[in-house]
C-alpha cells in the first residue's frame, strides 16, 4: 500500500556554486564521428573540465560538397551547447572542413551563436602545434582521397609549415576512418614520413592516432602531431591549462 508522504522545504538552504566544473568546452562533432569524444575524455582524464558535445548532420561521402555543407550548420549547433551560457572554448571537430571551409570561416559560423569565445579546429591547433615544436617542414598521413588531402596539404602550406610529402588511406568514409587499425597508423605514419621532415601530422578526428603518438615517435625520433591531440592541447592553452597529458608526446612537454 503506498504510503502519504509529504514533502517539505529543506532546512538547509541550497547555495549555489559558480558553476558545476571549472572550465567549459564546447565541442561541434559530426554525427557520423566515433573518436573525439573518446580522445578528449582521456586526454582530459582527471582535469576540472567539462566538454559539452553537439553533433552536426554529415553525409558520407566525405567530399569538398559533403564537408563545405557543415559549415551552415554550425551556428545552431554551437547556440545549443549550453544555450545562452558562455564557454571557455569552442571546438569544430573536423579536420578536412576545417580545410575545406577555412578556419576564418568556422569561426565566423561558431561566435555567431557564441561571440567573444575562442574558436578551435583542428588545422589551426595544428599550425598553433608545429610552431611550439618549431616545425617548419611536415610529412602528412590522412584517410582520406588523394583530391580531399591535396586540399589539406594546399591549405596547409598557404596557411601553416611547408608540406614536403603527404600519402593517404583514400578512404571515403569517415566510419571506415574510425576502424583504421592502430597498426595500420603506426606503420602508415612510418612509411609517410621524410626524413627532412621536422614533424609527422596524422589528420583526420576520426582516425585513432592519438593513441599511437608515443609509439610513432619512438620510431621515428622526431614529433608527431594528430588532430585532436593538437586540439586538446590548444584548448588546454587556452583554459591556461599546462599540465601534461600521459602518453601525449613531444608537444605536451612544451
């Protein structure tokens, strides 16, 4: 038999903390995206942040078409993160429409809806990367097709260091990217980087290659930079963040 029970005010009266973590990320995802999440979670592992994740429509294939039409839809995403709350920093968790559309251009989208707030991605963490490691020369792996990684290498020498060799997977599919095996990257990063070069760059959110990172550069003797390693350390310099993470490579240590 149910019992009537009351309830009452408590006594105790709630008070209310600034807010529930200390610093807050916002995170734009495509759907189809199984990494990021993944990747800042551990980064971030035992850190005082929150990461706050929307996800945006994406078609596969992955194409200059698919990915130029992320960017209208950018600004609703990012206005339903917290709605009329601000964040620390805001992050669009796609390498090559970070390319395609260029990063003036996703932030333009992303302070509509968030103005005043620093604006990620991960080409420009990239290019934030290289110049702490003093990187001017890079090799480049992406999972990508030969016409979708010319464009990141031609945005990338326009905008960032000298790509001097770049080799891609050509897949299409960024849930294929996802399943790249770890020893498929490690070996890839390999077989793609020049000796010339100063730095490996593995593009892609959704390739697994922030786990690979130490191993890589064990091998290879020389930095390893991936795109949502880089975006986690941007948004680690931005919070003023600059603990290390373990297993983060050459660039945690600067």
């Amino acid at each position: 038999m149910a019992l009537d029970v009351q309830s009452s005010i408590s006594a105790v009266n709630a008070q209310l903390d600034f807010r529930p973590v200390a610093k807050r990320i916002g995170l734009v995802a495509l759907a189809t995206d199984h990494t990021t999440e993944t990747d800042f979670a551990r980064m971030l592992h035992g850190q005082d942040v929150g990461v706050y994740v929307n996800r945006i429509g994406f078609e596969n294939p992955t194409t200059h078409e698919s990915l130029l039409r992320t960017g209208a839809r950018l600004n609703d995403a990012a206005a339903d993160i917290l709605p009329d709350e601000p964040l620390d920093v805001l992050v669009y968790g796609c390498t090559a429409a970070s390319v395609v559309l260029g990063n003036d251009k996703v932030a333009e989208h992303m302070s509509c809806a968030k103005p005043n707030t620093p604006c990620v991605t991960p080409s420009s963490a990239a290019f934030d990367a290289f110049d702490a490691l003093g990187a001017k020369r890079v090799s480049v792996l992406t999972p990508y097709t030969q016409d979708v990684t010319d464009s990141l290498t031609s945005y990338f020498s326009q905008h960032g260091p000298r790509v001097i060799n770049a080799c891609c997977f050509g897949l299409s599919d960024d849930r294929e990217m996802a399943r790249i095996s770890l020893e498929s990257i490690v070996e890839g990063g390999v077989a793609a980087c020049d000796p010339d070069a100063d730095a490996l760059f593995i593009s892609c959110t959704a390739v697994r290659a922030a786990v690979c990172i130490e191993q890589l550069e064990a091998r290879l003797g020389k930095p390893v930079v991936t795109s949502n390693q880089a975006m986690v350390w941007r948004c680690m310099r931005h919070l003023g963040m600059t603990s290390r993470v373990p297993n983060g490579g050459s660039l945690f240590k600067n």
